[in-house]
C-alpha cells in the first residue's frame, strides 16, 4: 500500500482556495499510484480556532464533492482536514473520502486544554480505516494520549497515521512519542504537519514517517510544501 502525506500551506479561512490547492496535490499523488492521501489538521481552512464556528461544514457540504469524485475515478482514499458541525457545538474533523463509498467523518475525541473553549471532542469512533491495511488515525493532540494509540492497537491498526498541526517545537516535542507509537505496537506510524502561518504560529513541517522499529525513514523540511511517499 502506498500512502501520501502531504504537506500544505493551507489559506487562511479560505475553504475554495484550499480545495484547489488539495486536489492539486491529489492529483501528483494519482501520478504517483498512491493508494491514500492524507492532510494535516483543519487543512481546509487552517487551524484557526477563533475562526473556526464560522467555518464549520456540515459532513454533505457540496464543494467537497470534487473529492469524492476523485477518489471514485482514480481508487485513491482521501482525508481533508476541516471544522465540522455537531449538535453541541464545533469538531475538529478528518473527512474521509472511499472510492464508491458515502463519505464519513473521524473527529478528534482528546481535545487540548487550549482548544475547549472553540471546539468539543468527536462522537465515539474508532478512527479505523479499511484500506489495503488497517489505518488509524489520530488527530494531533491524541497522539500524546497512551490510551488512544492503545485502542488503535486493539482494533487491529497496521498503520497508525497522525494529523496535525505543530510548530517546529511542537515536532521536536512530539516526534519521540510517534516513534515509540511505531516501537510498542511494532507498525510503521507517520505523520502529517502544515507550513506556513496559522494561529499566530508558523507550521512545522517535517511531515515523517517511522518503521515498525521506530526508526525515521524519512522526512520533509521545516518550511517547503511537498509531498511524502510511504509503502507499507
């Protein structure tokens, strides 16, 4: 299986601009026969919590359909980071998009004491994608919550994949935890940042992935757009 982490400077609360950019980046990794894309955290619109109730989509909105359509044409699993709405208020989202399958939402469940006041924690799921092997995810915070990587691990993930969006502190701080993520449960893990200014913040970089041993197979750099390619 052959997954794509891509690496994007997502445009400020600007979802139409970004859909382009994404389907942009889709489409170089259809050249490149991958099997799975994936974004980083509300790469749709940019981590932006202040902006985020205004943002949020509804799961149908209908500008996503160009992803769905891709996904159907050139077999390819998509997943676009976007604030969803929920009866109690706004989700941090992946949106999942399966070849010839109605599309579907994870929402992050392990929120950080700085979001609460913008976002509330996903409905139960579990994260788990049936792919050519079972993906999980996670969405940046989660990472760090032992009991969410466990969970992942009982319900049978091969690949564990986070979603996030960091500073390049907040990677040096979290990419130890993603390789004993890869250690403990013995499956390649890789993650998924942005570049570029979101929150008053600059994004990270450094999209990685690691082996079953922990190791770091590769990475990219802290400041370009790019792409990342992983066979597991």
């Amino acid at each position: 299986m052959k997954i794509c982490i891509a690496q994007t400077r997502p445009v400020k609360g600007d979802i139409e601009a970004n859909i382009v950019d994404h389907i942009n980046w889709i489409n170089q990794a259809v050249n490149q026969n991958a099997d799975f894309i994936i974004f980083s955290e509300l790469s749709l619109t940019g981590y932006e919590p202040e902006l985020a109730k205004e943002l949020a989509i509804e799961i149908g909105d209908t500008r996503l359909n160009g992803f769905q359509e891709i996904s159907d044409v050139k077999d390819i699993i998509i997943c676009v980071g976007v604030p969803t709405k929920a009866k109690n208020g706004t989700c941090i989202s992946l949106v999942i998009f399966q070849p010839n399958k109605e599309r579907s939402l994870y929402s992050k469940q392990y929120l950080h004491e700085d979001e609460l006041p913008y976002f509330v924690p996903g409905p139960p799921n579990s994260g788990i994608i049936e792919a050519k092997e079972r993906i999980a995810l996670a969405i940046c915070h989660e990472l760090t919550i032992s009991e969410h990587a466990e969970k992942a691990n009982k319900n049978g993930a091969k690949v564990y994949i986070a979603s996030v969006a960091k500073t390049v502190n907040g990677v040096a701080k979290n990419n130890p935890r993603l390789a004993q993520i890869a250690e403990q449960y013995h499956i390649p893990v890789l993650m998924c940042n942005c570049v570029g200014k979101f929150d008053g913040n600059i994004g990270g970089g450094q999209s990685a992935a690691w082996d079953k041993q922990g190791d770091l197979n590769e990475a990219l750099n802290k400041v370009s757009t790019g792409n990342l390619f992983s066979c597991i």
